[in-house]
C-alpha cells in the first residue's frame, strides 16, 4: 500500500483572491463597512429627531400664553395702584366696599378679615372680586411667533380680554394639590404618592430579587440532605428540580404584560388581604382605604412587576465574579456565606445597581396595575401612610390629557416634565451610587 493511501484527503478551502481580486475584495468590503455605517449613523440621527421632537411638543405645551378676561379691571379697584402695594387696612375696605353681605359675613365667620395676612386679603380679592378668566390657551410657539392674529382673533371672541405669558410648570404648580380648575391645579399629591410608591417598591423587591439571584446562582446545585440515605437524595433532587423550574419561569415572568400583574394584585393584595393591606390588622380604621386600595397594595403589586428584571440582572453580575475570586476566598478558610457576602457581593453590586436602575424606570411609568387595583384619578389629600389612598404621576397626567379643556393639556405637559425630571434625578442618584462602589472596588 502506497504511503499516498495513508494519507487524510485535504479539505479544500477555497483560494485567496491575489493582485487585482484581492483589491477589488477589499474595496467592496471597505464599500459595505460605510454603507452599513451610514445605515446605523441615519438610524441615530433620526431617533434624536423623534427625541427632539418630543421633547419640543412638550415643552411647547407647557409654557405659552393665555387669554385672561376679568370680571373687574384691578385698576378700578385700586385707581392704578398694584395690589402688593395697598396697606392691609384698604385691602380690607376693598373686600367690605365690593363683597356681597352675604359673602363678607362668611368670611367673617370662617375667620376676621383684621386676623388674615396681606397675602391672604390679595388672594380673597383676586378670586372673589377680580375673578380671572382664561378664555383662551395658545402654544409657546404660536405666542411667539403668530402673537397679532391670535390677538385679533381674541379680540373678536372677548373684547375686553388679554394675552398673558403663562408657564403651567412653577413652582405652586409642584407644591399645590389637584383641582379641578385647571389654572389652580398642582401636582404635590401626585409626586408624594409616586415618591411613596417607588420607595416601598423598592424596599420590597431588591432584597428579595437579590437573595433570589444569590440563592439561584451560589446555592442553587448544593445538597443540603445527606445523600447516603434515600430520602436524602429524593429532598436534594426534589430541591434542585425546583430551582430549575423556578429560574425557568422568573425568565417567561420578565416579559408578561404589566395588566395580568394587575389582576394579580386585585385578586390577592386587595381583595384576599384586604385586612392587611387597608390596616385593619393593625388597628387602623380608615372608611376610605378598608377596601385595600392603599399604597400597600400598589408597592406589593409594583414588586412583583420589577422583581424579575432584579433577579435577571442580579443573577448576571454576580454570574460575572471571577471564580477565582470565591476560590481564593475558600483557600484562606472563609465560608461560604463569607464568600458571598466580602467577596460575591461587592463585586457584584455595581450590576446589581444596573438592574434596580432599569426596574425603577419600568416602575415609575407604569399605569395599567394602578389603575386596576383602583388607584384614585382625583384625588386633593396627601398620602400619610402605608394604607392611605393615593395617585402616581402617570395617572395624573393621563386623566388631564382625557380632559377635552386645552388648560389641562398644557398641565399634562407640565407633569410630563416633572416626572422626566423626577425619573431622571432617581436614575441619576443610583448611577452615582453605582460608580462610587465601582471605584470603590477598583481601589481596593
């Protein structure tokens, strides 16, 4: 037999291009390389612009002008002088000379005129006796830039009316409860309530989502029962079967809809525990939060929302700890959970930060659970407790833009800006946590 039999058969690889192929090969790869890069630089381009754009519609919302028609001139009142300027004492001859009797004596009775601030007197005078009006919403873009028609058009419709800059977004739009009048109406309940939500929510699922992720990924394969007897190895078995499944679903629970959390949480944080979830249990009797539909209720159904999205991602970074690390850790004598807890932990958190960013940003916008577990959309007192009743920015916002009076879009837009802000600022706060323990642990 020839020493040729004996030989493998080559593979054939195919042939380089050379010399002018080898050119013309480059250059038509270097000529897709640019025509992908232009594809994925256009894509960029154009979700700023959609950005931008957003942004612009919002912003155009929230500041402009208004139509303000009065029901007396302040002028008349006080022969051109401002009302800031007027002593105390002809701000209340003001109100005794132009109130109804009937009106003055209940002011009267609710408290002296002589006993109220100057500030107080000016705001009596403002709604009971110069009443504004506003007749007209205009956008920032059309006060600016379309001023003379839409003066003309306001002077047909309301003679004696004017056009003022309005910016819906101040500081007593931030610091006054919701009203139905959409000029006076604020958002204070609204961000004390989602404030409240988000901290319980949180308080709740990061350290369950953590000590889950701990568990699945450094206990999950140990063998608590001894082996050498048969029941011992069924429990072990039994255990990490378990495990497996549970891992398996926490994956499919990221991805469910935000609605079916909802149903959850109106079957069994309101319904089924109700006498926990409103405070009966401990003592507190409120007639308007015994149903369950407390800030309780909305912090566990929100936990269960965000708890997968914590379990992935925490399980991903302490996944990502060198191993050589816990051996290390073992080789000087430390336990296990001493491993977990001075070694897995450290290392690990600035990931685990990540996702509880991610989870904070998913909660924060979320609407369909709050609505279904009966969160209120009009609501003028400021959450106490626990088990007091409450509303969230999302909601808000979403009943002014179902209002069909053009105030209360501009308003809506105004919240839009403060949750942005209000999202943001949290975000911002756990990424400076999260590069102070990463510096922290490159230091160390």
């Amino acid at each position: 037999m020839s020493t040729e039999s004996l030989r493998p058969e080559r593979q054939s690889i195919g042939s380089l291009p050379e010399g002018e192929a080898a050119r013309q090969n480059v250059s038509s790869r270097q000529r897709r390389g640019k025509i992908w890069q232009g594809i994925l630089l256009a894509c960029t381009i154009f979700g700023i612009i959609i950005l931008l754009m957003l942004a612009y519609n919002i912003v155009n919302d929230a500041f402009g002008g208004i139509g303000v028609q009065y029901a007396v001139e302040e002028e008349d009142l006080t022969d051109g002088r401002p009302l800031e300027e007027l002593s105390q004492a002809e701000l209340i001859a003001i109100l005794e000379t132009n109130l109804r009797s009937r009106v003055l004596k209940n002011l009267e009775r609710e408290r002296p005129l002589a006993e109220r601030s100057r500030e107080e007197l000016i705001d009596i005078i403002n709604d009971e006796i110069i009443k504004p009006e506003v007749v007209a919403v205009y956008s920032l873009s059309e006060f600016l830039f379309d001023r003379p028609t839409i003066e003309a058009e306001l002077r047909k419709s309301h003679p004696r009316a004017e056009i003022e800059f309005k910016s819906w977004l101040s500081w007593d739009f931030i610091v006054t409860p919701m009203s139905s009048n959409p000029v006076e109406a604020g958002i204070r309940t609204a961000i004390l309530g989602t404030l409240y939500l988000l901290w319980l929510t949180m308080l709740i699922s990061f350290p369950l989502g953590v000590g889950a992720a701990i568990y699945l990924e450094e206990y999950k394969n140990d063998k608590p029962f001894d082996e050498r007897i048969p029941a011992g190895r069924w429990m072990n078995n039994a255990i990490q079967r378990s495990a497996g499944l549970i891992e398996t679903n926490i994956y499919n629970l990221s991805g469910v809809p935000s609605i079916i959390y909802g149903i959850l949480g109106l079957a069994i944080f309101v319904r089924a525990l109700e006498q926990f979830t409103s405070g009966a249990v401990f003592g507190y009797a409120d007639p308007t939060t015994a149903n369950g539909r407390t800030i309780l209720s909305a912090a566990l159904t929100m936990s269960l929302l965000v708890l997968p999205v914590v379990i992935i991602s925490s399980q991903e970074a302490i996944r990502a700890v060198p191993g050589s690390m816990r051996q290390a850790s073992y080789g000087l004598g430390a336990t296990k959970w001493q491993t977990v807890w001075k070694i897995v932990l450290p290392n690990a958190m600035p990931g685990i930060l990540t996702g509880t960013i991610l989870s904070i940003s998913r909660a924060i916008g979320e609407t369909a659970p709050l609505i279904v577990i009966g969160a209120s959309t009009f609501i003028v007192t400021d959450p106490t407790s626990l088990f007091s009743k409450f509303t969230v920015l999302p909601l808000q916002i979403y009943n002014w833009t179902s209002r069909p009076q053009p105030e209360f879009r501009a308003i809506a837009a105004a919240g839009i800006i403060v949750l942005l802000v209000l999202l943001l600022s949290l975000n911002a706060a756990a990424i400076l946590l999260r590069n102070y323990l990463r510096s922290k642990r490159v230091s160390t």
